[in-house]
C-alpha cells in the first residue's frame, strides 16, 4: 500500500502563533493560566496544555479576578474583551490576524450602514466573535437555501464577509445565489477564506483523484478539518476524519491500494506520523510525499509576549 502524504498540510501560522503564545505565557506567567474556548479545535493539543496547566473556559465569570487570560486563535466579541476588563483580567489576544481582518471588515462594513451577511456556520467561536462587532448589522447566512430565502427591504446596502474556515466551492456557490439575488451585494476586496485552508483543500482536490481512501487528522470540532474530509467524499473517496492513529479501523483498508494523509490547520504533525507508522507497520506501506504548494507565512506574537522576548521570565 502507498501512502499520498499531502503538503501543505497540518498547522498553519495562526495555530503556530496561538501554540507559541500559550506556550510562552505559561513560561512567563506560570499556571493556572486561562484561555477562553479551545486555543485551536484540536484535542491533542488541548490535552497537552491542560496537563501543563493551561484552563480552558466558555464564561470569563470562572477565571479569578487579575489572572492572566488567552483569548483563542478564534477571536472574540469586544463584549469578551469589555467584560475581561472589568473582571481585571490581563488578556492576551491570539486571535489569527486572517480572522482579525474580518472583524476589521465587519466594523467598516457597519459604520458605512451596510446590512452585512455572514457566510459562515452557526455557533462557531469565530462567527459567534464576529457578529459581537456588529450584531444589530450581521446576518447569517450558512447554505445555498438559506441565500436562495433571505429577504431585505428593498434599497438596503448589502456586503458579504465570510468565515476564515470555509469549502471555497460551498462558499462560492453561496456568494453566486447571493449575488444574482442582490446585484447591489459588495464583497471584501480580498478572499477571508484564509490561505491555508484554501490550500489544504487544493491538496486534496488535486490528490484525492490519486487514492482510494482519505485520512484527514482533526477533530471533529475543526471546521477546516471537516471541510477536507467533505471535499475528499465529494470527489467520490471514502474518508474520515480521525484525532490519531487510535481512531484508526484496519478494515477500512481491505482492498484499497493508495491512501491520502492529510491534515487540517490545527492537527499537530506527530498525530500524522503516527498514522504514517501505523500503516507501515500493519500494512507494509512505503510513502511518497507530494506536495502542490509552498507556505511561508508567519505572524508576529502578541504584543506583550513580544515584549517579554524569546527569554521569558
Ligand atoms: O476554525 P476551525 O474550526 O477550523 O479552527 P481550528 O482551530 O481547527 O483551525 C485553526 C483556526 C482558526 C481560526
Ligand atoms: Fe488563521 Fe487560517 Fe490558521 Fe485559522 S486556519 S488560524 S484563519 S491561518
């Protein structure tokens, strides 16, 4: 059996950032120490911060007065950021600078008396940050039937934003009803799909044609994870989407000759290689690695932890 080990694959700059942040603040702050939601959707890693001492919480009323709080990489509601700063907290922002754009977007988009409409899915920690910046103008809109539905009065000034994480294919077919509906409909001059969802997804599209079985790592909460495993079943190839090689069924196997490893945006490389040793070892696999794109992207720390330097306290 050949494995297909897609590139670009796995974390992505903000994950990097987020991880080396978290990270970071540990060293320089000691434990506990807070982070709102999930620093990335991914369970190995969350496991790995909380036995260094990371807490991981969804309501700021259970982080002590004057800790020191991570906001994810996800970003939040200026709400979150108003009411840390009432309950003294000192908050360090990880949110990805890809999804800090939107929410730029989003408040030009509200101050100029746009109704903006949100592609993106309900519930979300980045959609539920993002329509905090404006909520009396933000709608959701998360399928084809929902764009083919909604009604404005007519005259209103419409603009489109979108999630960081979403099918560029589902997305496009969105914006296509939206526009033929709304002609007057105004878009971000530039894509918020960011680039390494956009290009892990390529790598499957053009891979996936080459195997007979997908392996995405992720966790089923990863939004950029479950579109690669969507995106390889839409090719007409049997996937899952799996935290580690534990997850693996050997029966899916049987019969198959060329398997696809990929991984999305927040899946650390040592749950791929486990797969990787996994299928050599029961299957004898070789591997042939492929890659369709070079990344070279990366982004700065948050300030204060840039203060503190590479030698924290
Ligand atoms: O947004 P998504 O659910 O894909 O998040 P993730 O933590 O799996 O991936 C990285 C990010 C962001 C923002
Ligand atoms: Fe940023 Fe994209 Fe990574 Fe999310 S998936 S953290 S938006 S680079």
């Amino acid at each position: 059996m050949k494995i297909i080990l897609a590139a670009p694959r796995g974390f992505c700059a903000g994950v990097n950032m987020a991880i080396e942040s978290l990270d970071l603040a540990i060293k320089a702050f000691g434990t506990p120490i807070y982070v709102f939601h999930e620093i990335v959707h991914n369970k190995f890693v969350v496991e790995t911060f909380r036995e260094k001492g990371a807490v991981f919480v969804d309501h700021l009323s259970e982080v002590p007065e004057g800790s020191h709080l991570l906001f994810s990489a996800h970003g939040v509601s200026p709400e979150i950021r108003r009411y840390a700063k009432e309950r003294r907290l000192v908050a360090i922002d990880a949110t990805c600078p890809l999804v800090t754009k939107v929410h730029l977007e989003a408040i030009r988009y509200a101050r100029e008396k746009y109704t903006i409409i949100l592609i993106g899915h309900d519930g979300h920690d980045e959609v539920v940050g993002t329509m905090g910046e404006a909520p009396e103008a933000i709608v959701l809109v998360e399928s084809v039937e929902q764009a083919q539905k909604i009604e404005f009065p007519a005259g209103t000034k419409l603009a489109y934003l979108t999630q960081t994480t979403l099918s560029v294919d589902d997305a496009n077919r969105i914006i296509r009803v939206l526009k033929e509906r709304f002609p007057q409909l105004e878009g971000p001059p530039k894509d918020d799909i960011c680039y390494a969802t956009q290009n892990r997804q390529e790598a499957v599209s053009v891979l996936a044609p080459e195997a007979d079985l997908v392996l995405v790592l992720g966790s089923q909460n990863s939004s950029n994870s479950q579109r690669l495993r969507e995106l390889a079943a839409e090719k007409g190839v049997d996937a899952h989407l799996i935290d580690g090689a534990g997850d693996i069924d050997d029966g899916w196997f049987a019969g198959k000759n060329a398997v696809l490893i990929t991984a999305g945006a927040s899946a650390p490389e040592s749950v791929v290689q486990g797969c990787v040793d996994h299928l050599k070892v029961r299957f004898n696999a070789t591997v042939e690695i492929r890659s369709i794109r070079e990344e070279e992207v990366h982004f700065p720390l948050p300030r204060p932890l840039r203060e503190l330097g590479a030698s924290p306290k």
